[in-house]
C-alpha cells in the first residue's frame, strides 16, 4: 500500500501519461506493465512492477491498482475504463486530473516560498534585541523558536486534519452533510466528488452497459458517502418502479447540477452526454476552488507575518522602554 504513496502527483501523471499513449498504441496492458517497469531505481518503474503482478494474480486491472494502493477514486474510474473498454480515455483523464494537482501544489509553493522565508528572517532578527537586552541565547532561543515552532506544527496540523475529513467524507454519511454545509469549503468538497461520480458515470453510460451497475461504481469510488448513500438508495427505488429522475429527487445532499443532468440524460437517451457536462463544470468549480487557494495562501501568510512583526516590534519597544526605566531608577 505505500507504493503509491511514494509517488508525488507529478509522477503520477507520467504514470498515467505513459500508460495512455500506450493502450492508445493498442499495447496489451500487461506488456505495456512489463515495458514500463524495467527501471528497478524508478519509483514508477517500481510501482507499475507491483502492479504487473498483482495482474497475474487477479486478472483484473481495478484491482491490480487498488492492491499497489491507489484510492478509491482512482481505482473506480480504472475499473468503469475496464469495463467498457475505455482504459485509454481514464488513463488520460487521470493524467489531466494529476497534472492539474500538481500544477496547483507548485503554484502555492511558489507563491508560498517568499513569505515564509520572511516570516523565518523575521523570527530570527525580532528575536536579536531581546537577546542583547538579556545578554543570552537562551532569549534568543526564548523568541525566535516559539514562533517556527506554531508554524511548523499548524502545517503538521493541517495535513493530518484533512487526512480526517477526507476520512470522514467517505465513510460517515451525517459528517458528509455536515462537512458540505461549511461554507466555502463545503462547497468544494461537494464538487471535487461529484466530479469524480460524474465522471464515472459518463464512462459507463457511454458504454451502454447497466445504469444501476454505473451508478454504484459512481458511488462508490466517488469519495463521497453522501453520494454512495444516495445512489444505493436510488438503485433500490429503481428497482421497484421508480424512475431514475424521482429516485434522485428524493435523495439529501445530491448537488442540483447533477440531479438535473440525470434527469435531462433519462428523458433524453443521452445520460452519458449530460454527465460528462456536469463533470466537466464540477471539474472547473474544482480547479477554480484550487487556483484561488493557491492565489490567497500567501497572502494568508502576510497578514500573519505582518501581524506577528508588528506585535513582537511593540513587546520589543515596551521590553527595551522597561529596561531604560529600570536603569535610570
């Protein structure tokens, strides 16, 4: 499971990038695997090898990438390319959708870069006058540290508190609807995973096999367990006479966009057109949501930095006025 792990998003979009353009070339997969994997000091290389093998056992791409760790997201949209065929259009949607990760991941980084190394510079020169009214480093220490110590532990923090809410959104329906009320924040999740279910939706619908069969694959590699509720639920009342239209309408949480383009794609034959509509605008409200992050990040990271300077400036004042008092008296 750690093998993926160890893929950044760049890699990952070459993996997919590679393996696109060679089931476009009509390639067998498995020799495609065997071709790609011959690197042993490649991480891809080694990854795709765990793959290769988890192939021979199972005979089955889906769960060949889901033994090598890849999520659930992932392994839904490579199982729903399997099944109808289209291996070649999800491998190059899984480089589109890494790619732009990681477009995005650079950018704040970057922008992200300068401001930080203020904020150290600022850490350390605040923290010189103390110590020279002190006459330690222990002072020194004492006020530099205490800062890139909140620092460093809000982004420890903030990693490991969305590892919990992605946690929390695909596993616990109440948190799910809970989580999407955020504002802002909620709003992304909800179109990052329905874009994600449309997406999956598209594939099989345009391959003409089972709607029901699609709209659990949808759901369940969607990430999203609103969503993974509403469609086993749907599936349930389209099983005893229900249109696919009413079933939707009676679910909590299905974004509006998405219950209207199943409605128009049943009515009008045309279910795979309308998803693929829908996943392409929650794909731009998605990356929209994420290029706007990358643009207020740093400029999060001043208003800290210049609320921090301008409070450590007075302490800084107040501490040397405190000093010539005590000496004169």
């Amino acid at each position: 499971m750690a093998l993926v792990a160890s893929l950044n998003f760049r890699q990952r979009e070459q993996l997919f990038h590679e393996l696109a353009h060679l089931a476009r070339s009509g390639l067998p997969l498995s020799h495609a695997f065997d071709i790609l994997s011959r690197n042993p000091r490649s991480e891809i290389g080694t990854c795709l090898k765990a793959i290769r093998e988890n192939l021979h056992t199972s005979g089955k791409v889906g769960p060949s990438f889901h033994q090598a760790g890849f999520s659930a997201s992932d392994v839904a949209i490579i199982a729903a390319g399997e099944a109808t065929g289209r291996l070649e259009t999800v491998f190059f949607e899984l480089e589109a959708y890494y790619g732009q990760l990681a477009h995005v991941r650079r950018t704040i980084v970057a922008k992200s870069l300068y401001p930080v190394l203020v904020l150290h510079l600022g850490a350390v020169l605040l923290a010189i006058p103390p110590a020279i009214t002190d006459g330690s480093w222990f002072a020194f220490f004492a006020h530099a540290l205490p800062i890139l110590l909140v620092f460093y532990a809000a982004l420890i923090a903030g990693a490991i508190l969305w590892c919990m809410v992605r946690a929390l959104l695909s596993r616990d329906v109440a948190a799910a609807l809970a989580l999407m009320r955020i504002p802002l924040f909620g709003a992304f999740l909800r179109d990052w995973t329905a874009w994600r279910f449309a997406s999956v939706l598209s594939l099989h619908a345009g391959a003409g096999g089972s709607l029901l069969k699609a709209f659990e694959t949808a759901g369940d590699g969607c990430g999203n367990a609103v969503l993974r509720s509403a469609s086993a639920s749907a599936i349930s009342l389209v099983q005893v006479g229900q249109s696919l239209t009413e079933a939707f309408g009676r679910q909590k949480g299905v974004p509006e966009l998405l219950e209207r383009a199943i409605a128009v794609g049943e009515h009008s034959g045309r279910l795979d057109e309308e998803a693929q509509r829908a996943a392409r605008i929650f794909k731009e409200r998605t990356l929209g949501a994420l290029d706007a992050l990358a643009q207020w990040t740093p400029r999060i990271l001043y208003i800290l930095i210049a609320l921090y300077t301008g409070w450590r400036i007075v302490q800084t004042v107040l501490d040397v006025a405190n000093s010539v008092n005590a000496a004169v008296n």
